[in-house]
C-alpha cells in the first residue's frame, strides 16, 4: 500500500503587492519544492526557523489553501486537486493541532458541544446516545474529567485546554494529525505532559503525526525522522538518531549546536551563523544557504544542490562531498 502520505515537489507562492519602491510585483517563495513521506503511525518533524516555510508546508496538507504546484496524496488520494466531496472525507482522515488552544476554541461553546461537532459534521454517530459515549470517551482519552464537559475554554489552564484541542482533533477519527508548535506555548512541565500524551495516543490509535516545531529539544524526544527547511527547501531529512548524532548539511549543524544536551551543566557549543535569514522573496541563487555557509564555494552560487541519499534513509541537499567536521565559522 501506498503510503500514508507523499508529498511531492510542493511549492507555495504569495504574491505580494508592489509596493513604493517599484512596480515590479513579487513573489514569496515560502515553499519552493518540498517532498517527503510519512508512513502509517510514523512522527516526522519539520524544523527550522521561523519563516522557513514549515507551517505553510502544514497547512498546504490540511488544504487551508491551493497550492502554486505539485502534489499532496492521502493514502494514494490527491489532495491539492480533490473534489469537494473528496476533500471532505480527506479533511476528517487529517486533523490539525495549532499552537494557540485561546484562538483555536471558541470561547462560548461548552467542551461538549466542541467536541460534538466533529463528529457531527463528519457524521461519525449512530445514535444520539453514541454521540454522547464518544464524547465522554474522548475526555477519558485526553486525560480530563468527564464533569468538565460542560464548562467553556476559558475556565481550564493552557495546558487543559490543549488537552481539548487534541481531542477535538481526535474526534474526527483522523489517520494523521498536523501539530503546528502545538506544545511551543506552554510552560516546560505542561510541555512534557502533552508530548507524552501525544506519544500513548500515537501508539494506542496508530496515528501518523507531523510534528511542526522550531523546538528541536522536544523534537528530539519524541520524533522518528526530521525534515530540516531553509528559506522554503528542505535540506536534509534522515531519522532522528543521524540527525541528532551526526548531522551532514552545514545549516543542520548550526541548528543543533543550539540545541542543550540532556545531561545538566553540558552544552554543545553554539555555532552562530553570520548574517541573517535571507528574504524569501529574492532568496539567494544556487544553494539559499550560501549566503551563510562558511564552505560556500563557486558552484554553491551557481548550482541549486539536489536532495541526494548519503545514508541508507538519509538525504542532504549540499554540494560537498563529505560533512564538515566540527566547525567553527
Ligand atoms: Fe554550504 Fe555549498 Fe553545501 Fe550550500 S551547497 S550548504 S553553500 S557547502
Ligand atoms: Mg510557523
């Protein structure tokens, strides 16, 4: 069977409008040429910072927009160019999670009635009283108390009413769920509490998760494979332990010397890129990194470097042949 979902050369492009300096009108390349997999009940992290182009390449799934060009499929099922009716069975099968539970819920609507609607509008109940059952299953599920039910959003804590959002989205039955800096908001225990909790319902549903975050330390505890994205790219892609262990692409290693160690008081030493993330509205010719890289050399300017496979599951897009070794710019 095919998998879960492919996602194949996607490209997101804004216009936006010319402005004082010129008449010439321009282009947001916020995703330009993204493809990767994710397999049944598999967590594949996108990262990179922000304005990469990673939420877009999420809500491009949840097809919040069309796309510029190419293709997002659903378990062998094209999702860019669906008919209505299709879209709408794709739009149960791929739930989303977002970073904000305060905008996400509605604030006069009772849990009971939040949670109902999903279920509802994908027509998911035999009965009014099966309704009812998966209602107060789903908080039993999230971890909440079935008396809660009746109460609004506001009267729960951040991380409760995330707890809410899960179980909306679990309501739906969905095969895959989009976590868009779904943890990024809440304090570090509450953090905890959700990824793990995030992890039991991945494992008890076989659910698939894209994990959005530009927080590599909880990347780094719950993930299978990572996508790392630069100026709308992906750069490379591997499983988890080659990407924390020994990550290839220069950009990659700058991320991740950021990035604490478990054991307290070490640190990797941070690699600190000079200049800023170039705009993606003229994003630099050849390889987007250039601009940035401390082994720019002249192809790098010339020739965009192709995702090319450097380990059994491991992809990099950069022109040089073996990985730096511990750099310092
Ligand atoms: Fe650096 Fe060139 Fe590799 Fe890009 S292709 S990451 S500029 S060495
Ligand atoms: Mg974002």
């Amino acid at each position: 069977s095919p998998p879960l979902l492919q996602v194949n050369d996607l490209k997101k492009h804004f216009p936006v409008r010319a402005g004082l300096f010129g008449p010439r009108s321009e282009r947001v390349y916020a995703v330009d040429g993204v493809s990767f997999e994710i397999e049944r009940g598999e967590t594949l992290s996108l990262v990179g910072e922000s304005g990469c182009g990673k939420s877009t390449v999420g809500r491009a799934i949840l097809r919040l927009f069309d796309v510029t060009a190419g293709q997002v499929i659903l378990d062998g099922q094209r999702i860019d160019d669906a008919s209505p009716s299709a879209l709408r069975q794709m739009r149960r099968r791929v739930q989303v999670v977002f970073q904000d539970p305060f905008s996400s819920l509605n604030p006069r609507m009772r849990v009971r009635d939040i949670l109902a609607e999903p279920i509802r509008n994908f027509g998911l109940a035999k009965s009014a009283a099966d309704l009812d059952a998966r209602v107060a299953s789903l908080m039993d599920t999230v971890r909440l108390p079935r008396e809660a039910l009746n109460r609004r959003p506001h009267e729960f804590s951040g991380g409760q009413r995330q707890r809410i959002g899960i179980a909306r989205a679990l309501a739906a039955e969905p095969e895959l769920i989009v976590c868009d800096e779904a943890v990024s908001a809440l304090d570090v225990s509450v953090k905890a509490q959700i990824v793990n909790l995030l992890q039991d319902l991945q494992r008890e549903f076989g659910l698939a998760l894209l994990f959005i975050s530009h927080d590599l330390a909880i990347v780094e505890h719950m993930t299978h494979r990572v996508a790392v994205m630069y100026l709308g790219k992906i750069v490379e892609l591997a499983p988890k332990q080659e990407i924390f262990a020994a990550p290839s692409h220069p950009y990659t290693q700058a991320l991740l010397s950021a990035v604490p160690l478990p054991e307290p008081g070490a640190a990797r030493s941070p690699i600190i890129l000079r200049g800023d993330v170039p705009s993606p509205i003229n994003p630099p010719s050849g390889c987007r990194f250039h601009t940035r890289c401390p082994f720019a050399f002249d192809r790098c300017r010339i020739e965009e470097p192709q995702l090319r496979a450097t380990g059994s599951d491991q992809w990099v897009a950069c022109h040089l042949d073996e990985p730096p070794q511990g750099w310092r710019p």
